[in-house]
C-alpha cells in the first residue's frame, strides 16, 4: 500500500507530516511534502484525511480490490468524503461522518 503526493496540489501546510506515524513524509526542497520510502507506507490514510488540498492519494491495489484505483479524502466539517477514482475514469463518493468513523 502507498500514497502518491501530487506536488501541484500541495500547499506545503505540513499537515501531513505532523500526522504520519512512521514520519515517512517529509519536505522536499521546495518544502512541499514528499514521501521518502513509499514501500514503507503503512496504509494508515492519516496524511490523506488532513491534507485540506487533496493532494494526496491513496493507491488502492489489486490486493484490497481496488485493482488500481486512487482514493482522496474531502472533508466539509465532520463529514469525510472518500472519492474513489477508478481507472476507467469514473469516481465514486463515501461519505462518512467522523464522528461515528471509529464506532465499530
């Protein structure tokens, strides 16, 4: 599992750094983030929810049944919305409220 960072997006916040267990992102010399070993990734998604620019993207591989697919979190106040964009081009929506994310 792994994420990808697209630089255009990136506002060099630093958001994702402060949130990344395995401090795997760090800043790039244009102090935009950048991810070091993206094979060390643990999947945990934390970067990809506090990224306010959706710059980045989760890799959903064959191994979880995403055969491909990038994954980007929204969030418009406690709703999270997990846009999937599948790789025939199509996107699909999940909109979970964060509230209730960890209720199960």
């Amino acid at each position: 599992m792994s994420i990808a960072i697209d630089s255009m997006k990136c506002r060099a916040c630093g958001k994702c750094l402060d949130v990344c267990p395995g401090s795997l992102i760090v800043r790039g010399e244009d102090k935009k983030a950048v991810i070091r070993y993206p094979k060390d990734c643990w999947g945990c998604a934390s970067c990809i929810k506090e990224c306010p620019f959706e710059a980045i993207s989760y890799y959903l591989g064959a191994d979880i049944g995403g055969m491909g697919s990038q994954m980007t979190v929204h969030t418009e106040g406690d709703l999270l919305h997990w846009r999937i964009k599948k790789t025939d081009g199509t996107i699909e929506t999940i909109v979970v409220n964060k509230k209730d994310s960890n209720k199960y």
